[in-house]
C-alpha cells in the first residue's frame, strides 16, 4: 500500500507503475517538467524520469545502456547496487546525509548492472533520473538471475536479493 505522501507525489506527478517494480513518469526532450515543483522546458539532448519506490519495493538488476545521473528529492535513502564490466560490485547510498559521506546526486555509467532499493529504514523515496533520451526508462528490461549468478558467482548473495524470478 503505498504511504499519502507517496501517493499524492504519483497523482501530482502522474506515474505509473514500472512492470520491474516501483512508480516512474519519464519527462521527454521539449517537454515540460517539475524540477522540483518550478516548471521548466527540458532541453533537447535529456529525458527526465520521476522514480518512486516504496517500503520493500526494488528495481531489480539491469544491464545500463546510458550513462544517466540519479538526484534524490524527497524521502529515501536510496541505494544504488552496481556490477561493473569487469565484475567488481559497489554500493552507493543515495542519500542527504552529506555528513555521513552520502551525496544526493549520483552518476552511473554505460555498461554495469545495477539494481535500486530503499534503505530498510526508508519508507518511500522519490528520486529523479536525467538520462539520454533516445533509451526508453519503461523499455528496461531485467537482466536474468541466472546469468547474472554465471558470470558474478561472486556477487551471488545481491544479485539472489535484487532480481526476480524470471
């Protein structure tokens, strides 16, 4: 059940529901787009996608076909779990607690697996993607456990955490 404040960020917004899990709306080139609650035109060379998850809800592993930069803007912490090309995983806190270390902004690379998640203490969380407008947010497709598992056997305990049974 998604929280009120969760739920009048959807209907404000006007997400929808991902098929991989959680709430998004993607904002393209020309389009016009609350950052955060100004309007502004977007330019042509970015898409924007509002991305919303809530409680125990993730976004499970997927191959990056773009690099794209990920603002956190209400709620949260997110955390960001990627598998870069050559195998090694890292763990980014969305968050903005900047005294702990943490950074509200964070850029992702071409080329990894990455999985998003709230934090266990985070309730909902509402984060903004800027990315190359010709790679469709509602297009991404899971990459499956199996073959994630085969090529990271060592990253197997997050990948088993963060995918779905496909």
């Amino acid at each position: 059940m998604v929280s009120h404040s969760a739920n009048s960020l959807i209907t404000r917004l006007e997400m929808m529901p991902h098929p991989e899990g959680g709430f998004y709306r993607e904002i393209m080139p020309g389009e016009e787009a609350l950052i955060p609650w100004h309007l502004h035109k977007l330019p042509e060379e970015c898409a924007l996608v509002y991305f919303l998850l809530e409680g125990g809800d993730f976004f499970p592993f997927h191959f990056l076909p773009c690099e794209e930069t990920w603002h956190l803007y209400w709620g949260g912490p997110f955390e960001f779990h990627i598998i870069n090309q050559h195998g090694e995983y890292r763990f980014f806190p969305l968050a903005h607690d900047q005294g702990a270390g943490h950074s509200p902004r964070l850029r992702t690379f071409v080329n990894q697996h990455k999985a998003i998640r709230l934090a266990p203490s985070a309730k909902w969380g509402l984060t903004v993607c800027v990315r190359p407008p010709h790679h469709e947010f509602a297009s991404i497709e899971p990459t499956p456990r199996g073959d994630l598992i085969l090529s990271y056997p060592h990253c197997e305990r997050i990948i088993r955490q963060l995918t779905r049974d496909i």
